[in-house]
C-alpha cells in the first residue's frame, strides 16, 4: 500500500474545508485508516462503528485484541450516541479539560460502536482532543474516531509523522503531518463508572488537575504495584521500549558514569538518557539530553524522540536518569517504567 502524506500547517484558518483535510476525511468515511497529530502523540484514526476500519488499525499496529481502542470525538454531543450516562463528575472533567489530553471512560451503549473497538468490554474510553488539525480531520469526517497511537505494538509512541512513517509506512493509507506533538505522553485515562474517579493511567492531565474540580481522585492500584492486575488493559503490555535493554537508574550522577564504564569495558555500545543539566557530566558512547530537568514538561515533550534516537545510534544498553514522581513526572515514569521493563539499579 502507498502511504500518502498530507502536510497541514496547524496555525491556517477553517481547517475543516482544507482540502488536505478534506481528503484524509474521504479515507476514514471509506473505512480506511489514516494517522493524525493531536496534542499528546499521533494517533491511528479509523471509523469507530466500522469493524472493517477498525480491524485493520489493529493489523496495522500488531495490536493484541483484547486492548481496546480510545474513541475521539470533535463536540460533547456526539457523546449520547454511543455513551449510556455522562455521570456528574464526569460532566465536570469535561468542563474543565475538554478538549485536552484527557481520557474518560463511560458505560457504553450497546450496538452502535464496533464491539473490536472496544474489545468487547461494557464500556467506552472517549477524548477530545486539543488538536487544530484533530479537531478539523474528527468534523470533516463526522464520525467518532478510534485512535490508538500510531506506533507498532510496543514501540514507542509517535511523537512526529516521521515517527508514523518509520513504523507503518505501507500499511497505513495515509498520514496527516502537522509538525511535532506538543504534549509528547498520552492523555490520562480517568474512570469514570463508579462514584470516585480512578486513574488508569497516568497522561497529559495531572491528578493534582483532576482533583481540583472534582476532589478525590483514585489511582490504580496497579500503577504502584506490580503484581496488581490494570484495569486498563493496556497497561499490561512492555510498551514503549527502545530496541536496547533500557536500565532506570536511582543514584548519583557518578554512579550512573560507573554503571557506563563497566559495560563499556565488556565493549558495549552504551547509550545514557539524561537532561540538558547533567548531559556535560557523562562520558559514553550516546549521550542524549531528553529535556530541562527543572521544566518536566519538555522531559515529556523529548521522551519518545529520544527513545527512539536510540534505535537509530544502535546502542547496545541504556541507562537512564530518574524523574520526581509528581505532576507530569508521574506520567514520565510510567513511561519509562514500562520501557524499562520495571528494571532499576538503585545506588
Ligand atoms: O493521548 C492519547 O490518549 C493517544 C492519542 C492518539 O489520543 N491515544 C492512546 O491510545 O494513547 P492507546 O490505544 O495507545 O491507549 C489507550 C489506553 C490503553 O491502555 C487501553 O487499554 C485503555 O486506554 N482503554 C481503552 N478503552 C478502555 C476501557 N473501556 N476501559 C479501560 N481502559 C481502556
Ligand atoms: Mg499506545
């Protein structure tokens, strides 16, 4: 398959009548899958209520069956179409962060989405997402979008349409390139079924955010501790992973360079993450400044680039600083907890 490659400038007025825009939309209403930019990382759109469309974005992905997809949407009254009760609290997240790089999950109402899209379950995640082009691609189409990212299962997610075309050029009919994603992690996905949110996993909107407009928020039990079950099916898989061994390191700058040289002495191609701060005080093969320490934020807006610069250097192990496990930091180490596969040396 030729991947087509739609360049939109986000910043140009009416978006929706582009005729870029206008194009990619004509593929999602035939059922084929196009990748888009959104505020955390691109996604893999296709028509939420087509099981054609939607399997072929798990086909696209290698995406495992039973992790259900996030379903996008332009305007909240789109909701009652598939969504059985918006609760109070779910009324007010919506007020206060759509559209954003938040994720709700509902009680779905039967028979209008493709139950491969939501992987069967009685529920449905659903965003709106703070994308110029998003937002135009989700009215010219006018249907609810699934939209995992557009990564290969496992992967990294993508930050950048070079990113997409790395991972599912061929596969895919086509991509919006609409520069670099702002966020750089995915939304966080909140629960909202029961009478107190839980977080199902950590994203774009911190839970200092969330309970700022609806007071006690839940986290699951699963993203502290791992031998708990997620109720995000997703947050089971190895996610995120750079092709080398990825190691977290809890220590001193010092102990990290000790950690380098001893695999460099194997003879190691070694690789270090680290912040534009401490980036002058290692001495490896591959060093990589992912972000300012002291402004979270571009440590997430670097991360899955920087992941993935890994791949391209070839490095045989990284090691990588640590982060503050508050705000967006926590969302960070998620991240990087699963690209690790929970491995941390501890000084
Ligand atoms: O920022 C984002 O959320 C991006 C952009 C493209 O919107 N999308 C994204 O989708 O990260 P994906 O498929 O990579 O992650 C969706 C997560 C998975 O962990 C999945 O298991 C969870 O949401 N999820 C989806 N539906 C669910 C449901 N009904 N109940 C619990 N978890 C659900
Ligand atoms: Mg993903």
């Amino acid at each position: 398959m030729n991947t087509k490659v739609w360049k939109v400038d986000k910043y140009v007025d009416k978006l929706e009548n582009n005729p870029q825009v206008v194009d990619a939309a004509n593929f999602l209403r035939d059922n084929e899958v196009v990748a888009l930019p959104t505020e955390t990382v691109y996604g893999l759109g296709g028509n939420a209520k087509s099981d054609a469309a939607v399997e072929k974005i798990f086909a696209a992905k290698g995406r495992p069956s039973d992790n259900p997809l996030i379903i996008h949407i332009a305007e909240k009254n789109q909701l009652s179409e598939f969504v059985a009760e918006v609760p109070e609290k779910a009324e007010r997240l919506i007020e206060g962060f759509w559209p954003g790089p938040l994720t709700i999950i509902f009680k779905k109402k039967e028979g209008v989405l493709s139950e491969t899209a939501t992987a069967g379950l009685a529920t449905v995640a659903v965003r709106m997402p703070d994308h110029p082009v998003a937002l135009a691609l989700l009215k010219s189409c006018g249907l609810p979008i699934a939209a995992p990212s557009a990564n290969s299962s496992g992967k990294p997610s993508p930050t950048t349409a070079d990113h997409v075309l790395d991972d599912l050029n061929g596969k895919i009919a086509g991509v919006i390139d609409g520069g670099a994603t702002g966020i750089g992690v995915e939304s966080t996905v909140v629960d909202c079924t029961e009478s107190i949110p839980v977080i199902l996993r950590p994203g774009g909107v911190t839970k200092e955010q969330l309970e700022s407009v609806v007071g006690v928020v839940h986290v699951d039990a699963a993203l502290t501790d791992e031998a708990a079950r997620p109720k995000a099916p997703g947050m089971k898989y190895r996610h995120y992973a750079p092709n080398a061994p990825l190691f977290m390191v809890s220590g001193t700058t010092e102990f990290l360079q000790g950690l380098v040289e001893e695999k460099r002495q194997e003879g190691l191609r070694v690789g270090v993450l680290t912040t534009e701060e401490n980036a002058r005080l290692f001495e490896a093969d591959v060093v990589l400044a992912c972000g300012k320490r002291a402004e979270l934020e571009t440590v997430a807006a670097a991360l899955y680039d920087t992941l993935r610069r890994f791949n391209q250097e070839k490095v045989d192990v990284i090691f990588s600083e640590i982060f503050p496990n508050a705000g967006v930091g926590h969302a960070i180490m998620n991240r990087l907890q699963k690209a690790a596969g929970n491995k941390l040396i501890t000084e």
